[in-house]
C-alpha cells in the first residue's frame, strides 16, 4: 500500500474518532461538567491508559533520548494540551458544529505557513481544496434554518486558539516525526500536558464528585476520543505533508452530521447537504495532487 494511502486511512480513522467525541463532551457540559475538570481528567486518563499499554506491549517505545524532551515538552503543552482545552472550553460555549468549524480554520493556518516559510507548493488542487473544505465546513454550520455560528466572545477567542494550536501541533509534530516514534511522541505530549493541567486543577478537585456514568464518558473519551484519533493522527502526519494532513482532516464535521443523523435524527437540510459534498470533493481533490504539488 502506497504511503499517502496509509496516512490517508489513518486520518479517516482519527476524523472519525473525533466526529462523534464533540457530541459525547456536549452531553457531559449539558451535566454541568466543568470543562477545566474534563480536560484534566481527559488528558490524564489518557497518558496512563496509553502508558500501561506501550509498558505491557511495547516497552521499548518509552524510551527517549534526553535532547527530545524539550521538544515533546513544547508540543504537548502548547499544542496538544492546549489545544484540547480551547476545543472543548468552546463547545460548552457554543455548540458542537460551531467549535468544529473554528478549529478547522487550522488547515488555512497551516497551508499560508507553508506556502510563506517553508517554500511549499501552492498548486491549483491545494486552493480548490482549501476553498471546498473550508466552504463546506461553513455551509455545514449555516445550512440549516435558525442555524448559524453560536459565537460569543469567550467561544470565538477560544475556537480561534483551537485553530492556532491545530495548525501548531501539526506542523511542529512533523518535526519530530522524523526520529521518534508516533507513539511515543503522543504518551510524552500527554504526560506533560497532564502535568501542567494537574497543576492547574488538583485531581482532588477535578476528579471528584462525578457519577459512574460520567466515568464511562470520561474513559470513552480518554481512549476514542484521545489516544486512538491522536495517535492515528500522527501515524498519518508521518506520511503526508502538514497541508495535506490538515485537509484531509476536515471530514470530522461531516462525521459529526452524519453521526448526528444517524444516532439522533438529526436532520439534515439541503446546503448542509452541499456543505459535506463540498468537503468530500476537496478530500479528494488533495488525495488526487499532482506528483509535483505532494511535497515540498
């Protein structure tokens, strides 16, 4: 199988995984879950589920060499870390398909960066994709009747730096690609990033007074919301290019509406419709690139 296939179906997987984990936050905010306390404990339960398993299957991968760690550091605080925070603090601001749109700003983010420091192509296929998917992505939000962007301030800055640390984590998460292991990268983003949240909100505090239905939630969110779609996430990064990892990552929102119409009866309307279509023919168009536009 060809690379970009791999990194294709990798990030189908990860999308896929995230598409139905905004529903499943929403439900717990709508329990007066703080969201400073989901993701302490997201991130935490996280890092040691992902732990225990590379310690009982594949200790090899916990090892890191000592000039890495300040690169992990960074990218797990001020990208993945962050990241989580500033998603799921906007959806209990606003609502599930708003927060999915600000953060799908990122692929913008991360094709101007590209095309401005890092001398990358910018083809036709690139822009007729970036145009789809973010089009679609708005489409999606707008397209039905009484719809629109639930924007206040806090949920705007908030959705804004959940685009900002996207486009962070995945073109700096490419970086490292290069020497360590998608793995091994994600279990010590996550435990710095649960170290600083920790700090922030005790696990006396944070972890407390929640029922065992939330419980269930929080380790369903730990694992298919956290571990799996980061680490196929980055499993994909390593094959493809940031851009094109960043566009094909735009399915989540039409995983979220066809989750949406199936699980709840959610309808869908017909720009909503033309929204997920516009989507998908731009995943296509950048599956599609000419050989020359792929890389650098």
């Amino acid at each position: 199988m060809k690379p970009s296939v791999k990194g294709f179906f990798f990030l189908v997987g990860a999308t896929s995984m995230w598409g139905i984990s905004g529903t499943v936050a929403k439900i717990l905010f709508n329990q007066q879950v703080n969201p400073l306390h989901l993701v302490t404990i997201r991130i935490t339960l996280s890092f040691l589920v992902l732990l225990a398993y590379l310690a009982l299957w594949k200790p090899h991968l916990l090892r890191v060499k000592k000039c890495d760690l300040l690169y992990l550091a960074v990218l797990g605080i001020g990208g993945i870390a962050l990241n989580q925070f500033s998603y799921l603090y906007t959806i209990s601001q606003t609502n599930v398909a708003t927060a999915v749109f600000l953060q799908y700003l990122a692929p913008g983010i991360v094709a101007a960066y590209a095309f401005l420091f890092q001398g990358e192509k910018m083809g036709p296929a690139k822009l007729l994709a970036l145009l789809l998917t973010a089009g679609g992505g708005y489409l999606i939000v707008n397209g039905a009747p009484g719809g629109g962007l639930a924007v206040n301030l806090p949920g705007l800055v908030s959705g804004l730096v959940s685009a900002v640390t996207l486009a962070f984590y995945t073109i700096y998460g490419k970086k490292g690609l290069s020497t360590l292991n998608p793995w091994t990268t994600l279990l010590y983003c996550f435990g710095f990033g649960a170290l600083v949240w920790n700090v922030f909100q005790p696990p006396w505090i944070a972890m407390v007074g929640h029922s065992t239905t939330e419980w269930l939630f929080f380790l369903y969110i730990a694992v298919f919301a956290t571990v799996l779609p980061f680490g196929f996430y980055f499993c994909g990064l390593n094959y493809l290019t940031p851009v094109i990892t960043g566009l094909t990552s735009t399915l989540e929102p039409v995983v979220a509406a066809a989750v949406a119409f199936l699980v709840l009866g959610e309808l869908m309307y017909p720009l909503q419709l033309l929204g997920c279509a516009m989507i998908l023919a731009g995943v296509i168009a950048i599956q599609c690139l000419p050989k020359q536009e792929e890389t650098v």
